[in-house]
C-alpha cells in the first residue's frame, strides 16, 4: 500500500514515514497542497495523511479539491492536526475525511488508524450491481448513479450505502453502523454516523430530475436509520 504523506514539516514526515516503512508502507510524501495535488494524481497513492496547517492553503482546502476530483474522490484520506477541538473534527468528516487523528500521535494508533481505514474502505458486498428506485451501486466500477447521474460521494457514504442496500428495511443503531461500517475495533464517535448520513443524503439528491432519494435513509427517532424504499 502506498501512502502520500502531506505536511510542511520534514521533520514530521520523516519519523511518519519511518514508522510506516517498518510496518510494510510504501511512502511518498508531499510540503504543500499543490505538490499534493499533482501527487494523488501521478502517484494514485491508497490513503493520504493530510496535516490541517499547510502553506499555500489548509489541509481542508486539499480536502475539498480531492473529494471534487473524479480520480480523487475516493481516496482515503486521514487528517493529522493540533486542532483538538470537536468542532475541529466534524469540520474535517463534513469536508470529507475518513478519519482524524490529533498531534502527538503514537506511530502504533496512527498505523492502526491507517489499517483500519484502509479495510472499512476495501470492503464492498459481493453483489456487483444493486439497485433500488433510481440508486444504482455498480461495485465493479465503483460508482454510484442517481436516475442515470454519476454521482460522488466520498469511500465511507460509498460504504455505508453499500451495507444500507444490501441490508434494507431494517433498523441499525449508531453503535452496529459503526461496527459493520468502520469496524468493532475502530474508536469512532458516533456523531461521525450522523455526519456522514448528512452527506450521503445529499449526494443522493438528483440535480437532474429534482428527485431526492436521500429520504430513503430514513431517520427512526429514538432507535437509528433505516434504508427503505417503503415510506
């Protein structure tokens, strides 16, 4: 697995890449967010570790760029920061980040980090294509359509509507959305669940046809979310 690792610190880069050498990484790193750019795109790396504080631009504006580029959308991308702050954090998984992980770090989390990542992210069902109202999931292309629109969504929506398709009418609590999409050895709080609920419902929204397919993630207040096409 290649991993691209993004801060302006060489110092930083250097003990970063150290530790994922040992642990069987390749690495290929990155001082700003243009150079990181043009390296998610020549090198197609599997996971990208972004520093929030970047010179040129943030972290979060890299974010953005990636997950609004069709070679880049779907790469996984861990952000590493100083900002603790909750705030902080849902900021980063609303832009769209797979994870978040606040300096000091031990090379041990941030290598688990990486590995539980890359395997919620790996993960699809065994159906190649599946289909309901106007929502197409196409594993082997790995693309999702909305009434024959290419839609994007990031690798964790792409997860979480995969297992929702394939496991319909029926309610799961935060807690068993977690452990079937990030993982029951993962730590997430389970406000992530609800950020990136938001955002899988709105990429489900159809710009063309002004059908919002995002209601059927429904909402069961007091339990979870459900995956229906029964209203």
């Amino acid at each position: 697995m290649k991993i691209l690792i993004v801060d302006d610190e060489t110092a930083i880069r250097d003990m970063i890449r150290m530790g994922l050498e040992m642990s069987g990484f390749d690495c290929i790193e990155a001082g700003d967010i243009h150079e990181a750019f043009t390296l998610v795109h020549d090198s197609k790396p599997d996971l990208v570790l972004l520093d929030w504080m970047l010179p040129g631009g943030s972290g979060l504006e890299l974010l953005r760029r990636l997950r609004r580029d069709e070679i880049s959308q779907a790469t996984p991308v861990i952000m590493l920061t100083a900002k603790t702050s909750e705030d902080n954090k849902i900021q980063g998984l609303e832009v769209g980040a797979d994870d978040y992980i606040a300096k000091p770090f031990a090379p041990r989390e941030l290598v688990a980090r990486i590995n539980a990542v890359l395997r919620r992210t790996s993960q699809t069902s065994n159906e190649d294509i599946i289909e309901v109202d106007g929502v197409r999931l196409d594993n082997v292309s790995h693309r999702v359509t909305v009434d024959n629109e290419n839609v994007k969504m990031g690798p964790t929506e792409y997860k979480l509507l995969n297992f929702f398709m394939t496991h319909q009418d029926r309610v799961y609590t935060r807690g068993q959305l977690l452990d079937h999409v990030w993982g029951s050895n993962v730590y997430v709080e389970e406000r992530t669940v609800d950020v990136h609920i938001r955002r899988l419902r709105k990429a489900l929204q159809s710009s063309s046809t002004g059908n919002d397919y995002g209601q059927l993630v429904q909402t069961v207040r007091g339990a979870g979310y459900r995956f229906s096409a029964s209203r």
